[in-house]
C-alpha cells in the first residue's frame, strides 16, 4: 500500500526567531519515499540540517519577523502488515544488555523512573518477565487514562498522568515507558504518522502520534498503550528518551503557532489527491 502524509504548520514570529525542526521520516524509512518530505518553507528561508544524538533528522531555520508556512506532502510504500506480535520474546538482563540500549532505561524529563518504580513493582512485579509484562503495562495504562485533546498539558510528566489518569497519546506513552524502565525493560519515545486505517469510524481530528518501542530478544518493538491493538501504517519520524528529544519544534523566541495540519491516508493508486485545505 502507499500513504500520503504531510503537515502544514503556521508560525507567527515577533521578530526573527530560530528554530530547530524534527519533522523529516526516520532514516529507517527512507528506502519507502515515493515523493520526498521536502521541508518547503513560505517565504522561503535557508535550511540546513544534522542528525541527533538519537539519529534523527533534524532542521534549522530562522522564522523572519511576520508569519511563516513549513509544509510536506509526501507519499511512502508500507507492508499493510499490523505491527508485529511476538508474545515469545524475552527479557534480557540488564548486565546482557547491549550498552546503546543503557541510555534507554534512566530516568527522563518527562519519566521519572525514581518517583515510579515502587508502583511499577507493586503493579507488575508478579506479570511474567518479557513481552507479556510489557502487555501488561499497556493494558494497565490504556484502561488507566481516560483520552481528551482538552486534557492536553505540554509539561504533564508520567507521575503526573499516573495521578490524574488523563491525557493525550503521548502520556499514555510516556507512562508506559517509565514503567517499563522501572521494570529493567529498555523503552524509548516514537512520535510519527499514524491514520485511521484499518480502523472502524467515527475518527478524530488528525495528528502527529505518539507510541513507544521496547527491547526484547535482541530486537526493538513497537507498543502503543494509546490504542492497545496492532496497527496498520505507521511512519516514523524521530525517536528519544521522551517528548523532549522529539518536539517538532523547538523555537527560541516568542512566536505563536496559528495553524496545525497533518494527513496521513491511504493513496488510491493512480489517483491524485490534494492535502486538506
């Protein structure tokens, strides 16, 4: 299947205002771009770019005083495959570990894994080790949260959503992953693309996603306590400790975002589609 996805973010900038962007798919995907994730920029501005401590891709521009347009319409190949289930992967030690996943079991801004770990023991001490007590950590964090976009709180942490049991995706994720952590299971924050399909109706505004992967067995997989089911197509774009290594913009001075759009839909073959307007 092919998926078009894209964004159209407006800024209103004071005066000149630098930012940093993480809005480019995951070099992981890159081998799946059809029609390229340019970062088109109205008015036009120089861009340019480096990788992340985490791999991701990252831009820098410097807003002019006034309002400015950063858009992608980009479409991508995917399987059509749900996320993969492995209910045998195990656990590994942490002294087996391999050191690149270390980093991925401390505490972060937003997962504070000394203010949780106790919980995390009491709550999934007795599940057993490995895919199973991740499951279980979804499964406790999707029935624990009750879902808003009114509930929406950029400093929200995970001790925080644990207490008052309300939020968007990415405090589902960012729960899920402390305790994860808690539990010597590596987990590390994904923000991307993720549509509505394979799913059944009425669907909600659109927008960016958030989820998160785990180490198991050698390999990294993804959960996504938001949702708590396989899903089909999704796009990655960066990945870190948490939100704070992913935000799709850091700016650095006052500015106001006065427009947010985001697509992602399944392309009917040689059809052409336009982004919403």
């Amino acid at each position: 299947m092919q998926i078009r996805v894209g964004y159209e973010l407006i800024y209103d900038c004071p005066q000149p205002t630098p930012m940093v962007l993480t809005l480019n798919i995951h070099f992981t995907r890159v081998s799946d771009i059809l029609a390229p994730d340019h970062l088109i920029t109205h008015p036009t501005v120089p861009i340019t770019a480096y990788r992340d401590a985490f791999g991701n891709w990252c831009s820098r521009i410097v807003a002019p005083k006034g309002q400015i347009r950063l858009s992608t319409d980009a479409v991508v190949n995917d399987s059509g495959e749900v996320d993969i289930v492995v209910p045998t992967a195990p656990q590994i030690p942490v002294q087996d570990l391999p050191n690149e996943t270390l980093v991925f079991l401390l505490g972060s801004r937003y997962c504070e894994t000394d203010r949780l770990s106790q919980t995390a023991w009491d709550l999934f001490g007795h599940s057993p080790p490995g895919w199973a007590r991740v499951q279980a950590v979804c499964d406790f964090v999707h029935r624990h949260i009750t879902f808003g976009y009114e509930h929406a709180r950029a400093t929200r942490t995970a001790w925080e959503v644990f207490h008052e049991k309300t939020g968007v995706c990415r405090d589902y994720a960012h729960l899920a992953v402390a305790f994860c952590r808690c539990l010597n299971i590596p987990a590390r924050y994904c923000t991307g693309y993720l549509g509505d399909m394979g799913t059944p109706p009425p669907y909600g505004p659109m927008d960016f996603a958030a989820w998160f992967e785990v180490y198991l067995g050698g390999h990294w997989y993804t959960f996504d306590a938001r949702n708590n089911t396989p899903r089909i197509g999704r796009v990655l774009i960066a990945q870190g400790r948490d939100a704070a290594d992913v935000a799709i913009s850091n700016t650095f001075g006052l500015n106001t975002l006065t427009s947010f759009k985001v697509w992602t839909d399944e392309v009917d073959i040689g059809l052409q589609k336009s982004p919403p307007t």
